[in-house]
C-alpha cells in the first residue's frame, strides 16, 4: 500500500493543527482587542415602529450578505454577487478540504464530489482572477488597494489552484500538489490574522453595532418605495 | 529617524486615539476594498474619472490613520496594508478638504457597504478632531461660533426671535380674522413645547405662522420657548460632541423648565436626527419627556379630526425628497408620505426613495461652506435628474437644509419646481372651522333712520346693522311717515332739522296717532338754538303736553351711548331678547 511522505503527513496534519492552534489564539486576541473599545450605545427613545427595533435590525443586518436584493449596491451589480458567492464558496469548500483529505478522505473520495470541488475551485479560481484584473485595471479600485489586498488575493487564487490539484486527493500521482496545497493552507492560516483575509472576524461584530444601532432608529430592515 | 510631526498634527492623534469606540473601530478595520460602495455615491455619479471621491477612498484616508496608530500590521509594515500618518498642517488641510468638502454624511454608502462600514460616522468623528485643532472650513467656524455664544447657529439676537413671533401672531390674527390666535411664550405646563430652526426666524417665519395655525385650529395647548429655540445643531456637522451636547442640553432644559409634556420638532432634517435621535447621546441626558417630528404631529392631528383639511386646495404635482438625517438615521419614512396622501391630491415618488434616496447635496452643513459650491451643485446632477423624472412641479421636504439645496439645484439646473415644506401644504390645505356667530344683541329688530344727511343715515345704520338689526332709512319727515306705515319699524331714530316738515312735526303726529303713539322714537339732533332759532323742541314738548322722546342724543353721536339708549328703549318696550 501507499505510504505519503512523511512531509506531507507532516503538512497535512500537525503543521495544519498548528497553524490552526496559532489562527486561533491571534483570534482569540483580536476579539479581546475589539472589545477593548468602548461601544456607543443609544441613550435616546427609539425611533422604530412596530415593525423593527434593536434586535431585528441586528439580525437582518447579519443576514444582509445573503439578501442581495436588500442593497442598491448588490441588486444593481447581481454578477458581482454570483462572483462573491462563488468565490467564497470555493474558500469555505477548500477550508473544508483541509480537514477532511487527512481525517475523513473517503468523504470526498466518490468521483461526483472531486468533480464538484473542481469545478468549484476552478470557479473560484476564475472569479479571483477576475477580481485581480479588475483590482489592476479599475482605477477606482487601484486608488484603494494596498500591497496587502493584492498579495492576499493572489494568495487565494494560487490557493485555489493548489485546490484544484489537490481535490482527487491522489496521492501516488499528485504528491506535490497536496503537499503544495497544505503548506499553502498553513501559510495562509498564520497569515489571515494579519491581513484583509480576517475581515470575517469584523464582519460579524460590524453588521451586528450597525444593525443594531439602525434597527433601534427604525431603519433596518430597510423599506424602499416599489 | 522619526518624522516630526506638528503640534496640531500631534493633537489630532491623540484625539484620534481616544475617540475611536467600537463602532467606529469595526468600520475602519472591516472595510475589504470591495469598492461596492462607489457608485451609491453622488460625488462619484457626477465625477466619474475621480476616484478620490470614492467612499472606500474617503474612507482610506481615516482609515490609513487607524492602521498607522491603532492596528498591529499597519505599526510593523505599514506600507503592505497603507498605513500612514498625518504629520503637517498640511496633511490635516487635506483631510479637511476631503471629510467636509467631499462628503455630506449622507450615510447612504454606509447602507449599501456589504461589510456595515459607516463611513458617514467615521468621517463625523474626523471632521470633530480637525474642529478640536482649529481646522474647518471657515463658514463652518461661524456658525459653530454663534451657536456656542448666541445660542443659536444663525446669531438671531432675543429680541428679533421675540419680534417675530409677536409679528407672525399679528399676520395671523389679521388673516383668520380671529384675536384669539396667540403664539404663546414660555407658558407653563403645555402640551408641546415647540421647537424651531432659526432659519425660520431670519427667511421664512412663514412656517411658522402655519404651525401656530395648525396648533390652534387643533385647539393644542401649546408654547415656544424664549430660550433653547434652536432645535438645530451645527455639533452634527462639526463633529463636536461638546457643542452637540450643549446646544441639546439647552433644549432640553428649557422644555423641562416649562414642564412641557412633549418636544415637537419642526421640519429640519437635521434638527431632528440631532435633537431627537443623538442629542440625549452627546448630552449625556434621559429625556423624560416625548419628541416627535412636527411630521407625525400635524399627521396626528388630522387623523384624530383635531384639524379638518381639504386636499383639493393642494392640486399640483407633488414628489417627496427624504432628507437624509430624519430618514436613513432616524427612521422617519412613512409618516411624510401619509400626511402628503391627505394634503395634496397628486402625491409621485421620485425614484430611488426612502432609505436608498440621493443626498440634496445640501447636507452635513454643506451650505455653510460656500468654497465647496461648485462641487456641491456638480454632484447635485443626480439629484437634478431624479427631480425631472417625476415631472412634479413642488417638491417637499422636511428639512431645512434640503429645502435650501434643492432651491438652489433647481436654480442651476433650471427646473421648473418649487421647493415646499409640509406644513406650508398642510397650512394651505387646512379647512378653517367657521367660528358660531356671536349673539347681536339687537338682532330680529328693525330700526327706522330718519335723517337729512346721507352720511349720517350710513354711519347710523351701519352701527346698527353690526348689532344685528335690519335698518330701514329716509331723508325727510314724508318718506319717514311712508317707511313708518309700510316697514314697521320697532324703533326709530329721528333728526329734527329735516326739510320740509321737521322732525318735531312728525313727532308730534305720531304721538297723537294712537297707532303709533308708542313706537319707541330717539332723537338724534345736532340742532341748537342759534343754527336753528325756530327748533325749541323742549318748548314744544311742553306747549303740546305730549311725552318725551324715548331717548335724546346729540350729534356727534357717541356709539355706546347710542347703543345703550336704543338697547334700554327696546327693552323697556319689552321687545328685547336678552
């Protein structure tokens, strides 16, 4: 039988649980950080009829990245949206590839689910370099990107390509890729805290004080005109 | 070797530092550079090859502050996420062109941000740090200025607030016809304590003779005050939560002062996201008593049938601008559309509305810094283009900040609109209820003038005429007699000298006819002695051995006691009423 080399036993699972084990901590750390300021709060009566308040508008406000139609920006861009999803649907697939190839591989060992998870990295892939042509030509988002955005993205998009390669898990015939593809996700692990990659860790925090604050006010969920 | 920074570049870090909560902490670390947020702004619809108005941009220049200062990645390589100080003054005019002249707070990037970055709060808190160093627009000094010193951010001294007031309660009084409405002052224990926005004191007190109308047709109880008036708040639009906190602080207190039981609002945008919605914030207060928008006041009114209105009076086309503060920060949608559904009978959105609607470009004190008006009305094409498409020819608001941006949108862009407020809608749309007509007290009487002179027929029967009395007249004792048989009369009003036959003639023959020898007759002579030697009608009276008139007045004729004379005579007569 098979043997993986020792340094891709090791890439798979104690540098991934390391990696992981330090991702946690600096989180852990962030979240302290972000509770360190003092939140503002609302003195004043509320100002939202019966249909909203606080905690409604909080919870819409959570769940607004998945209402495009809820924002002007969204609703009036619907093929940024399919590429938003996409795209991090294939990050959160290949997160969740990184711990099943070493500790549950026969769950996507069937040929459908390799097939699906290349076609969905591969999309993923596609949509990240759009995204970097775009971050390159748009000079609206020139002017805002830093070496940080670019990297971070050209990070994801060689992660997803590592991702590809790696999905049929085979390792007799694509050692170097599954190795490549671990040493990647662990870089990435202790790399995300540090770069625009940990905005999921705002995002809950953020959506939550808006929402919040413009629930109470009667804004949140949002009312147009027809 | 570290840059030096300046005293007032080191001011505004330090500031910085401290004034960053939570909030505001998520929305400079969360922002992902998407760029979704760039064309939801009207700067950038309007300047599409200039990417420094882009939110996410604005938004970079705080934010780079926040990385250099605050964020670990951006103190220990700042150029790979884009951190950066500030260390001149000339950084700081730089921010300052930006946070006060490329951006309105509008908040609507903050709404359509996938990530909750509320750069309208953030770029507020960086216009107060550039305020704490002396770093503004100049407009925006002067205001701040007379808000702090005067009380009021357009200087409006006491007596000329007072004046104006005693002014609109004049026009009004005349208007209605009516001396029983009062704009009342400092009056204890009302209903509502009315606040307004100076602007209203200085070019439109207009509004707020239709308030006072509208409070009075709903029979309030109601008062301003003499102090803390100015609901507005130029804190908002400077950043500084100290002058926030004072300016509704005096607000309050006054209304607590007077025991008032409600704080109602007037239409301004501003002064009500400020006094309504953050003022209890930055004055650190518990409000322990009701605020409401004038909106949701004069809406009350009409559905509790305190006032009466006839929608017919308002026929023109009439589309809706949401001011940005009372409706994407306060929540205030609804209830201007309902009232504007029973005021005018041609209500049409203008599209987007509500919480997605386009800034009036007037806003977060823009209209204060006039070295920003070309951009201003640049970047008011979109507003501009919205306006036209809904062929309206009135366009209401309830903010006074909008009402002036879009005056002056609809001047550079030639519009064919007017720029109106609801409650100049609701004031002209009001059905004045006819006051019961007050009991004459000479009413169902008729009264015979008999006189020579045609001005003193007028003058007399028009006295008795506003008492209610039918007035029949004659220039001389034959037609009086005829007037006499025909008319009826319960009393009459006789002179003496008449042509012809005199009055003491006639006198005398309706004495001695029994059927008119107890008509009630007053005289009403100017006749003496020496204009008319032969008139000595006391003799006459004696040598006739008839009775005396009923009354005896002398010309001129003094009103009351003429009332009186004829009030007593009919009473006597037993025909009076009362």
């Amino acid at each position: 039988m098979y043997q993986a080399s020792p340094v891709l036993r090791f890439a798979e699972d104690q540098l991934q649980v390391a990696a992981l084990l330090f991702m946690a901590a600096v989180y852990i750390i962030k979240i302290g950080w972000i509770l360190k300021f003092p939140a503002g709060r609302d003195r004043q009566p509320t100002t939202a009829g019966p249909h909203t308040n606080a905690r409604k508008g909080a919870w819409h406000s959570l769940l607004n990245i998945a209402l495009p139609w809820e924002m002007a920006s969204t609703r009036q861009h619907p093929w940024f949206y399919v590429q938003f999803v996409i795209f991090h649907l294939g990050v959160a697939a290949s997160i969740a590839m990184s711990f099943l190839i070493p500790y549950g591989p026969e769950l996507i060992a069937g040929k459908v689910a390799v097939l699906g998870l290349q076609g969905l990295f591969a999309a993923a892939f596609v949509v990240g370099v759009l995204r970097m042509i775009r971050r390159i030509s748009d000079p609206y988002i020139r002017a805002i990107s830093s070496p940080d955005d670019y990297f971070s993205l050209g990070l994801l998009i060689i992660w997803l390509g590592f991702s590809f390669l790696a999905a049929p898990n085979n390792r007799q015939a694509s050692e170097p890729p599954l190795m490549a593809y671990f040493f990647l996700t662990a870089f990435f692990l202790v790399y995300v805290p540090f770069s625009k990659i940990s905005h999921y860790i705002y995002y809950p925090f953020a959506r939550w004080y808006l929402g919040k604050t413009l629930g109470y006010r009667g804004v949140y969920p949002v009312r147009r005109g027809a | 070797m570290a840059r030096t920074r300046s005293y007032k570049a080191q001011k505004f870090i330090e500031g910085f530092q401290k004034k960053v909560n939570r909030q505001a902490m998520l929305s400079l670390a969360a922002c992902v550079h998407c760029g979704l947020c760039t064309d939801q702004c009207h700067y950038v619809l309007t300047n599409p090859d200039d990417p420094t108005y882009a939110p996410a941009y604005k938004g970079d220049l705080i934010r780079k502050l926040f990385k250099a200062h605050m964020d670990w990645t951006g103190g220990a390589i700042p150029w790979w996420v884009g951190a950066r100080s500030v260390y001149t003054d000339q950084d700081l005019e730089e921010l300052k062109d930006t946070v006060f002249g490329k951006c309105t707070n509008c908040r609507r990037c903050s709404l359509n941000c996938p990530m909750g970055v509320d750069l309208a709060s953030f770029n507020r808190m960086a216009r107060g740090l550039l305020v704490s160093v002396g770093v503004m627009p100049e407009g925006v000094a002067v205001v701040a200025k007379d808000q702090w010193e005067i009380g009021n951010q357009m200087g409006v001294l006491p007596e000329d607030y007072l004046g104006t007031l005693q002014w609109m309660e004049e026009e009004l009084q005349s208007e209605y016809n009516d001396p029983s409405i009062k704009i009342p002052v400092d009056k204890m224990d009302c209903e509502v304590v009315y606040t307004i926005n100076p602007r209203e004191v200085k070019y439109d007190p207009r509004t707020i003779a239709e308030a006072a109308a509208i409070f009075h047709f709903a029979g309030e109880n109601w008062t301003m005050p003499s102090e803390g008036w100015d609901q507005t708040n130029f804190g908002l639009f400077d950043g500084n939560d100290e002058l926030g906190g004072a300016v509704a602080r005096r607000v309050y207190e006054a209304v607590r002062a007077l025991r008032g039981k409600r704080l109602v609002i007037s239409e301004c945008g501003h002064g009500y996201r400020s006094t309504r919605c953050e003022g209890p914030n930055w004055a650190k207060m518990d409000i322990d008593f009701e605020m409401e928008s004038s909106v949701i006041t004069m809406l009350r009114y009409i559905k509790e049938g305190r006032i009466k209105v006839d929608k017919t009076k308002n026929s023109d086309p009439v589309t809706y601008h949401d001011s940005c503060n009372s409706a994407r920060s306060c929540g205030l949608f609804e209830e201007p559309r309902e009232l504007l559904n029973l005021v005018c009978t041609d209500f049409r959105e203008m599209y987007p509305n509500r919480a997605e609607n386009y800034c009036c470009t007037g806003g977060g004190g823009a209209m204060s810094m006039t070295e920003y008006a070309p951009r201003r009305l640049k970047s008011a094409k979109v507003k501009a283009d919205q306006l036209k498409a809904t062929g309206a020819k009135i366009v209401v608001t309830s903010c006074h900040n909008c009402v002036d941006g879009l005056f002056d949108l609809i001047r550079h862009y030639k519009l064919d609109m007017q720029v109106k407020q609801l409650v100049n809608l609701v004031a002209n749309a009001l059905v004045v209820p006819v006051k019961p007509t007050e009991a004459k007290p000479l009413a169902g009487y008729k009264i015979l003038v008999i006189d020579d002179e045609a001005d003193v027929r007028i003058y007399l029967g028009k006295i008795f005429k506003d008492q209610g009395c039918t007035v029949v007249d004659a220039p001389d004792a034959h037609q009086g007699m005829r007037a006499i048989e025909q008319e009826k009369p319960d009393l009459i009003t006789l002179d003496l000298v008449l042509p012809k036959r005199t009055g003491e003639k006639l006198y005398w023959d309706l004495r001695k006819d029994p059927q008119y020898a107890d008509l009630p007759v007053v005289v009403v002579s100017g006749y003496t002695r020496i204009d008319s030697p032969k008139i000595d009608f006391h003799g006459f009276i004696a040598e006739k051995n008839i009775p005396q008139p009923d009354g005896f007045l002398e010309k001129p004729v003094d009103v009351d006691k003429l009332l009186e004379t004829v009030t007593r005579v009919l009473a006597e007569k037993s025909k009076v009423k009362h």
